[in-house]
C-alpha cells in the first residue's frame, strides 16, 4: 500500500541519501568531463600508438556494465593494495565509465565541424594546437553541451549501483525505509520522485540547448 | 600591408609535383614557376586536379612527390618549414571557411594574434584597415552567419591579407557565391592585382582572367596542358580538350 505518510516521515532520511546521490554525480561528471576531453583529444591527436590504448579503454569501458567497474574498484583493488573509502571509489568508478562516454561525446563534436575549418586555421599557419584551441574546440562547445546533459542526466541514475557496496545512497536509504517500515511501495516512489525532480530539469536544460544549437 | 618587398628571381617553383589519393593519382607530374607580382589563372574540367594542385602549394594537402620551392627555400616536410610557408601564403577557399563562432573583425586579427602574436588591440586596428579595403567596415561586428557569401568570401580575404602574404591563393573563389554578388569579390581581388599581390587563382571567370591574368594555365587530367597569355589561350586554343572546355564555358 502506498502511503504518502510513510514517505514525509522519512523525508530527511531520503534527502540525505538523495544528497549522497547529488554530491556524487557532481564530483564523477566533474573528473568525467575532464578526462573525457582529454582521452577523446588524445584518441584523436595523439597517434597511432596512444590513439590505440585510448580506443581500448573506450571501448572496454563501453562493452561492460558499470556496476562491474564498481565492484572491481571496491573489492577487487583492495587485494593488490588499492584501498579506496566508499565515495572516492564510486566516484573514481563512476568517472573512469563516463569518461568513456563523454570522449565520445567530444569526438563526435570534434568531427562534426567541416573540415575547412582547420584547413583555414592551418592555411594561416597555426599548429594544429593552435587550430585546435582556437577554432575547433570554441566551435565544439556548443555542441557538446545538449550530449553532455544528457550523461548528466544518465549519470545521476547510474549512481544508483553504488547501493550495490552498501554507499547510503537515495536508492539504499529508499530500501532502508521499506526494511523498517515494511511498506515497499512508498519509500521507493517517494525515491522515484526525487530522481525525476533531479533529472528533469537536466534534460529539459539538454533539450532547450539542442533547439538553440540548431 | 599586402605585398611585402621581395627579393629578386622566382617566387615559386613548383617541380615535377605528383598527388595520389590511395590508388589515385590526381596530379600526375606539374611542373611551373612564377616571378613575384604575377598573376595566373588555372583552368580546367572538374577532377583536372587544379583545386589539388594549389592545395598542395601551402601543404594542406601533403604533396606525394616533386618539390616545392617558396622565396628561395625549398620547403621540407618538416612541421615548423610547413607553417612558415602557410604563414606566408594566403589561402582563399571555395567554401569560405570564415570561422562562425568569431566576428568578422575576429576572424580577420586571428592569425596575427595566434601566429605572429600580435598585440591583440594593434591586430584588430590593422582588421579594421583590411575590412575597410575590402568594403566591410560596417560589418565589423557581424557573425559569418549573419552575413551574405560574397561578404563572407571578403572576410575571407581579409583574414589571409592580415598574414601579409607573399603569395595568395584562390581555390574557386566565387563558385559557391550567388551570381548577383560574385562581382562583389571579383573587385577585391582585382584590386589586389592593381595593387601588385602575386596570385593564382583557380576560376572559371573568363572576364576575370582577361583582366587580370598574366597567365593562364589549364589544366586536364593531372596535367598542364596548356599555357600563355589570356589572349592566346582564349582565342587561339592550340589542344583540342582546351577548345571544347572554352565553348562551353563560353556557352554557360
């Protein structure tokens, strides 16, 4: 039975897990973000032997689900000495995977600008950091923004899987309510709620930025 | 400004240039030079291999074999040889490439800015001449994508002359230009001639040649199979590929 009731007493309880959820999300994007620019300017400009090991990683990381990354991080480390608390290493999981993703995103971007533009740029006699830097990545920008939403948006549900090494989650602290109350129903829509609250205006956000692009 | 001093003998030399893409060769052997301050116009059928040809001259696209000599240098396939060799000749493309995210004044102070690291206000006083001289100084401020073609080919043009340029290049210029506007950019560049700039350009613009050509070469299959004077390759066509080419030019 689903009781509104049940879901308002434990508000505070499910708030704090939805700030885990938050807090994580930004901190993974954050590294994702940057290290996915960087493995996807990397798998692009860097050649034919570090363009390899990068199209490696995306794909590996591509291939397999997260969760695994997360459980091999946590437990699996720890025996050749890499001890990580919780949040660092579901933040370290949760960025390795989307970096993945999010060079993608950038490649994608990259190519998507005519060619011309860096012939121009060159024409001029810039490098090709320099054309890169000044031309293509300002053009790439704006391209870039509505895709990365939407891992924003992607990412903040996929932190859900950290329930999976016991990290007190919204998902985790939802179940912890049900377990306590023995009401199943509500402590999970109340935790449905909150992530559509948190989705939402992302892809809303990603939405109005595509109309803007075009 | 355009058409810096520039010591005497051949500007450009171009010897024996080979170009394949994969299996195909597009440019099968070329061989011509040019005295400063000289103009010339390529012609030739689509797939001749002139678009090829002068992309090769500034190295946007790598040539297979031959050589290249600029200024006196023969250029290498070293990377700081290549960019002082773009940095001295300016490319002007069919499809403009003026870059959109930055203002017309922007896109001409660029290269200065970024290449020669020009003091950023003394680069875009000089932009400002340059848009001037090529009857864009109202546009200024204008993105590429609220402008015309013809003006964004202008823009184009400026953004190469802020380089000063020993030599520019003109990749089909006013191709992809709406008919109407076209004399817009025919002008900034005769103007260039009056004013002494050597050039190439690849054109299908017979009047344009005729006015301004010191040369011109056409081109066929990989090869340059014709080459005079606008009056004697115009009138008196010697190669039969040339003759059926210039009447239907003639024709269009």
């Amino acid at each position: 039975m689903f009781k509104w009731s049940i879901i308002l007493d434990n508000l505070p309880f499910l708030l704090s897990g939805a700030w885990t959820t938050f807090s994580l999300t930004v901190v993974s994007m954050f590294f994702a973000t940057v290290a996915g620019l960087l493995v996807g300017l990397l798998n692009m400009f860097g050649g034919k032997i570090v363009g390899a090991i990068t199209r490696l990683y995306i794909e590996a990381v591509r291939g397999t689900p997260a969760l695994l990354l997360i459980l091999i991080v946590y437990y699996a480390l720890p025996i050749i000495g890499v001890n990580l608390p919780q949040f660092p290493a579901a933040a370290v999981s949760l960025a390795v995977c989307y970096a993945a993703y999010i060079a993608e995103v950038f490649r994608s971007a990259v190519e998507s600008i005519p060619k011309g533009q860096s012939e121009a740029a060159l024409s001029l006699g810039m490098s090709q950091t320099q054309a890169l830097r000044y031309v293509i990545l300002p053009q790439t920008f704006r391209r870039v923004l509505p895709p990365l939403a939407n891992e924003f948006a992607a990412l903040i549900k996929d932190t859900s899987l950290v329930a999976f090494i016991s990290m007190q989650d919204l998902l985790f602290n939802a179940k912890i309510i049900g377990a306590r109350t023995y009401n199943i129903m509500s402590p999970y829509i109340g935790a449905a709620i909150i992530y559509l609250i948190m989705t939402t205006p992302v892809m809303q956000w990603s939405r109005s930025l595509e109309k803007k692009v075009d | 400004m355009a058409g810096d001093v520039v010591p005497e003998g051949k500007l450009l030399v171009v010897d024996q240039l080979h170009k394949s893409f994969g299996a195909l060769e597009v440019i099968k052997g070329v061989s011509f030079d040019m005295d400063c301050r000289e103009r010339l116009v390529l012609m030739g059928p689509s797939g001749s291999g002139k678009s090829t040809l002068v992309r090769c001259i500034n190295w946007i696209e790598p040539p297979s074999a031959g050589s290249i000599t600029f200024d006196g240098r023969v250029v290498e396939t070293g990377k700081s040889d290549i960019r002082r060799l773009r940095e001295e000749i300016g490319m002007v493309f069919q499809q403009f490439n003026v870059f959109p995210h930055l203002t017309a004044l922007q896109n001409v102070a660029l290269g200065p800015v970024v290449v020669k690291k020009t003091p950023r206000k003394e680069a875009e006083i000089e932009a400002m001449e340059l848009l001037a001289k090529v009857g864009l100084s109202h546009r200024a401020d204008h993105k590429p994508a609220q402008m015309s073609g013809g003006e964004q080919q202008r823009v184009a043009i400026a953004r190469a002359l802020a380089m000063h340029p020993k030599l520019m290049l003109f990749d089909e210029p006013t191709s992809s230009i709406d008919v109407e506007l076209i004399h817009e950019v025919l002008d900034v560049m005769v103007k260039l001639a009056d004013e002494g700039m050597t050039m190439i350009v690849v054109t299908h613009e017979m009047g344009f040649a005729k006015e301004v050509a010191d040369r011109v070469v056409f081109m066929d299959q990989g090869l340059i199979i014709e080459t005079g004077t606008p009056s004697e390759v115009f009138e008196h066509p010697q190669c039969e590929r040339t003759q059926s080419f210039l009447s239907k030019v003639h024709l269009a």
